[in-house]
C-alpha cells in the first residue's frame, strides 16, 4: 500500500491573492476545493495540486520547504519579470552573489527559487523543478517509503526522491537557521489510493516513524500526522 500526494498546502491570511499570484507564475487554472480554500490544478506532469487554506496567523520565519523553479521551458529573467509583476519581491536569504539562482518570495512572503539555465540536477524536470525541503537524510528515507517513490539522489547527508510517473523532485538538506516554532506554513496533504483505508495508512507511516500529531481524535477527518523530523502533513479521508 502507499498513498498519493494529492497536494501541497499553503497556509495564507488572503488565499486568493496568494493563488492568484502562483496561477499566473505557473499557467495553473483555478478551481473550487472540495475541503476549504482555493486550488489550482497543474496544467503539466507535476502530479498534485496546489491549496491554498485560510489562516490568521502571520508569518514570522523562513519556510523549510519552498519550490525551485527551472529555465528548462523559458529564460530565467523572463521568469523573474513575470513573477515580480504579479506581486514577488527579490529577497536575501543568504544566498552568496556568484550562485546563480534568484530567491524570490510570494505576496506572503513564501520563498521560492529560479534556477539558471543548465541545471543539471533538474535538466529533466518541468518548470516546478524540485520541491525542496530543509531537513535530514532519514526524512528523505521516510517520505521514500511512503510514497513508493525512488530515491534519486542520495549523498552527503542530502536526499531526493521523484515519483515514477514524472514532475518535481523533492530533496531535503540543510537546516534552518531558526527554530521550529508555530505550525509550518507548507504541509503535505496525502490521499490513500483506490480502495484504500485511512487507519491503514496512517498505521503504515507510523510504523516508518511518523507520529500523530492530532490526539488521535477520530478517523473520518483529516489526520494530522507529522514525519520524523516533525513537519506535519494530513492523511485525507478516502473519497467518497
């Protein structure tokens, strides 16, 4: 058994604005979310859609998990144009000024990355290049098991994995330079697969190390789970 990625999940305290500014950066149409919130539906290979979730709460901190974006479809300047007339701003998060990408960050302030032309960690990805992630090599071998997808980098402490069918890698590396406090604006949203069971699938990732991260409340909702390295992501009811 495993489940699918149905969705990344932006928490925002004006989610319209936030999906409005990522539609027109990726070419992504909107559509009505069957939970709350907005979502766009990718127009590529990408896999899962974006969802965009009200929240009160402000952000205060770099996010562990941001999207690279590559020149492997159109010029790198051309994509950074683009975003900053929707709304991005140029932003310093220590990158040095011989690297060749260009840090980014949303309406909301969510970081994002555009690659230089000829990467070629990603030269076979599309234009979401890679979801990457701040975080230990054993979350790598995690989220490996538990999507069934392969890992496709795997050396000095950073990992990638990239499902069979295509779209974005997700890697994981580094560390933060602040502690985790608060809940994570980015999260993970998993949907068992045809004919799967929610309790079967959330027993299943606790026993490659997640948590639940909910109280245990129930199993006809979401469930809040989070990985070894304490990132939350939410185990979805099967579709009725």
């Amino acid at each position: 058994m495993t489940v699918n990625l149905a969705a990344l999940c932006f928490d925002a305290n004006e989610p319209l604005l936030v999906a409005r500014f990522w539609g027109g950066v990726l070419g992504w149409e909107m559509a009505d979310d069957a939970e709350e919130g907005i979502a766009l539906l990718p127009s590529d290979d990408t896999g899962f859609r974006l969802r965009f979730l009200p929240s009160q709460e402000e952000k205060t901190a770099q996010n562990y998990m941001h999207f690279d974006l590559t020149s492997n479809l159109q010029p790198q300047q051309e994509t950074v144009e683009r975003a900053l007339r929707l709304g991005a701003r140029h932003i310093d998060i220590g990158q040095r000024p011989d690297e060749g990408h260009m840090v980014l960050a949303d309406p909301e302030g969510n970081e994002f990355c555009v690659i230089e032309a000829g990467n070629k960690f990603l030269a076979e990805c599309g234009f979401i290049g890679a979801v990457s992630c701040i975080g230990s090599q054993e979350v790598g071998y995690f989220w490996s098991k538990a999507l069934g997808w392969p890992l496709v980098w795997d050396q000095n402490q950073e990992t990638a994995i990239r499902s069979p069918h295509g779209g974005p890698k997700i890697t994981w590396g580094g560390q933060l330079r602040m502690p985790k406090t608060g809940k994570d604006r980015l999260h993970f949203d998993l949907a068992p697969g045809a004919h799967g069971d929610q309790q079967a699938e959330v027993d299943r990732l606790v026993s490659f190390g997640a948590t639940r991260a909910d109280g245990g409340q129930g199993d006809v909702r979401p469930v809040v789970m989070a990985d070894p390295d304490g990132r939350e992501f939410c185990v979805l009811p099967p579709q009725s």
